[in-house]
C-alpha cells in the first residue's frame, strides 16, 4: 500500500518508535499520487461531519496547491484565475443544477 503523506509524517512515525519504508517519487508518480490523494480526500470530505470539514478542506487545499506547484502554478496566480472565472461565470452559491437544454421547437437538433 504506497500513498502520498505528508513531509513531517515519516519524523512522526520515527518519534512513534517505528522505522517508515518510503521512497521518493519520480514527476509522473508524483502527479499520479496526488490526484490520489485528491480523490481520497474528496472521499473523507464527503464523509465528514461539520465539525471536520474545514479540517478536509484544509487538506484538499494542500493537496490542490500542491498539484499547482508541479503545473508552475503559485498560489497567487491560481486565486487570480480563480476570481476571473468567478467575475465571468460565477461561482456555485446558488446550487443551480443543470439537466441539459430544451431547443425551441422551430430549430432542428443538432443546428
């Protein structure tokens, strides 16, 4: 069972009185474990009560970040494209769920 962690956890697990078996991963591997731990903490938040979701969040942001420092991404040039995509679209406050479009009567499908 291989798995991203955190840099101090191997030191934690040391002061614990255990010896952690790691490695460090290559770009690829690297970027693969971390839409891992992207989807694995999706999974926790979706879980979580409200008490321990901002915890959850935490950790997605962490991970999100992360993923943005290996595309050359800062933290300040995500939150810039952030606020333009929310200026032009919006964000997702209203809960508005799309089922599709309804063409009116006089197009034909596909036009």
């Amino acid at each position: 069972m291989s798995k991203l962690i955190r840099d101090k956890i191997p030191a934690i697990i040391r002061g614990k009185g255990s010896t952690p078996i790691t490695h460090i991963a290559d770009r690829d591997e690297y970027r693969e474990a971390l839409f891992d731990k992207l989807s694995e903490e999706a999974g926790e938040l979706r879980d979580a009560d409200s008490e321990h979701a901002a915890e959850e969040l935490a950790d997605m942001l962490e991970v999100v970040f992360a993923l943005a420092a290996d595309h050359g991404v800062t933290r300040d040039e995500l939150e810039e494209v952030r606020q333009a995509k929310h200026a032009e679209r919006g964000g997702f406050r209203q809960r508005i769920i799309w089922d599709g479009n309804r063409e009116p009567a006089d197009r034909e499908p596909g036009q």
